[in-house]
C-alpha cells in the first residue's frame, strides 16, 4: 500500500473491487493508497487503513445522521459529520487539528 503523503500530485478515485462485498479502495493511478470497508454485514463501523495509520468511522442510529471519526483504539472524536435531512442532503463538518 502506498502512502497517501506521496499520492498528493495524482488523483485519487475511490472504488469497489467487488460488488459482492462492502469495502472500497482509494487509488491513485494503479497504486492502492487505502482501503474502506466494514468488518460486520449489518455493522455500523467503518474501518479506513492506510500505510501509515487506521481510523473507525461511527454511524450514529439518531433521526439526524452522524458519523463520528476516530484513530484506532480511541474514543475521542477527531471529526463529526453532521447530515442534515431535508429537501435535499447537506452536511456540516467538525475536525479537530493535531496537536
């Protein structure tokens, strides 16, 4: 797998190896840069692994969606999507910047 970092020039596409499985891959030209998929059929976690590191994406079960992101191994948000349901889809973004 290579590293995003040395992917900033190429352009990045995500796409679905198989159809039959819930998972996604993030190329950039041929190389594979990362992977999206999710452990459990009727699991509410993603799971994005790249070269250097690994995040869970957590889809809040509220009337307004959510999706909470977070390095492995922790329960401390580093960004909120907010989904906002109405006539059309909209979104709002929350991250916190490393330390």
């Amino acid at each position: 797998m290579r590293t995003l970092r040395g992917s900033r020039t190429k352009t990045l596409i995500w796409v679905q190896p198989s159809r039959w499985r819930r998972g996604y891959e993030l190329l950039a030209g041929e190389d594979m840069c990362a992977q999206l998929f999710f452990p459990g059929m009727l699991c509410n976690r993603a799971v994005v692994r790249t070269a250097e590191d690994e995040w869970f994406l957590d889809k809040s079960l509220t009337p307004t969606p959510r999706v909470h992101v977070r390095r492995s191994g922790s329960e401390t948000d580093i960004a909120v999507f907010h989904g906002h349901l109405a006539w059309r889809w909209d979104a709002t973004y929350e991250y916190q910047l490393p330390e």
